[in-house]
C-alpha cells in the first residue's frame, strides 16, 4: 500500500530546552533576529516538534485521505501510530510524498521514538518514493510548483502560506486550519505523483 505522508513542525517549546543549550544557541545566532532565528527551528531536525500529519492514499472515495493535528506531540503519535495500522492490515506500505526521504521520515522516526519509546512503523524503512526522485537536481522545486505545472485543476484548491507561519496558527489555535493545509499537502503530494506516473 502506497502512502503519501505530510507533518508541520513547529520549534520545540522553550520549556523543554537545557538552560545551557538555549545560551548557545542564542550566542550562535546573533547574525539574524532572535525571532528568525527561531522560526527556522521547526525545520532543525534536533529542535521541532511536529503538530499536524496528514496521510492520502489511492482509493475511491472523495478524499481517501486522514489528518490529526495537536499541540500533544505524544498524542499524535499514538493517533498516527494507529491509524497505520488500521490502513496497514498485512500489506506492505511504501512511504511517498514531496521530500520525504531527508524531512518528513527521519522526523517522525525521531518524534515517535522520543513520544512512544520505539519508532514504530518508521524503524526500518524501505526506500520510499520521493517526488524529488522524478526532478532534475537543478536545485529545489516546490510542491506548489509542480502542482501549478501537472494538476490541471490547481487553481481550485491552491495552497496557503500557512506553513511559513506554523507556529503563529499554532499558538493561535488555529487547529482546522493547520489540518487542513497538511491534508492538502498530502493529497496534492499524492495526485501529483499519480499524474506523473500516468
């Protein structure tokens, strides 16, 4: 069974940072705002936490697609923990998805070993498909560009800038909102790449 996967990450919470830890960071990071600095930590793979994943798969329904999100990283690793397992039964999963392979997986192998003591369906991991895979290396390509180039219908269920200002919608409560935009990647992660394997 093939899933498409998407997380938001967010920077972890200063609480859970040592006194000693916080002082360096802050002395390393002078070149930029403080407040720059710490937007960009929810991509650092050793200081985020993840509030919202989205899973899409091929099927017949409208939207063959689940989401969750919650400031309780622990909690939403059990849901998605899961959730896998009711989609999983005995077939064998391939991870896919938009840059995958060097985000969203080693970051859900680190956030379910450290909310539920074991990596669960992220252990081992067979090569997932990345739509990275698919583009020439010439440098990043987005996936609201891809969707721009192969989904006719884009412009109808465009994304959001949200992701930019994760934390801001988390600390908002703006809860229906983060899941939704992770659903959406997701799901455009996975009608992109049936659109080009067609």
């Amino acid at each position: 069974m093939r899933l498409w996967i998407d997380i938001e990450t967010i920077p972890k919470p200063i609480e859970y940072w040592h006194p000693d830890e916080l002082a360096e960071w802050r002395a390393k990071e002078r070149k930029e705002t403080e407040e720059e600095a710490w937007s960009k930590l929810g991509l650092d793979p050793a200081k985020f936490r993840i509030v919202s994943v989205a899973l899409a798969w091929e099927g017949k329904e409208p939207r063959a697609s689940w989401v969750f999100s919650s400031p309780n990283e622990r909690e939403l690793m059990a849901q998605l923990n899961q959730r896998i397992r009711d989609l999983k039964g005995r077939a064998a999963l391939q991870w896919c998805g938009h840059n995958i392979a060097s985000f969203d997986l080693p970051r859900l192998q680190i956030a379910m070993a450290r909310s539920l003591g074991y990596a669960g369906f992220f252990a081992e991991l067979p090569k997932p498909w990345d739509i990275w895979d698919t583009c020439p290396p010439t440098g990043r390509v987005s996936l609201d560009a891809l969707a721009w180039e192969v989904l006719p219908d884009y412009h109808l269920r465009r994304k959001t800038g949200l992701g930019k200002n994760m934390e801001a919608a988390v600390r908002e409560g703006r809860w229906q909102e983060i899941s939704e935009y992770c659903r959406l990647d997701a799901e455009l992660a996975r009608d992109v790449a049936l659109r080009m394997r067609q």
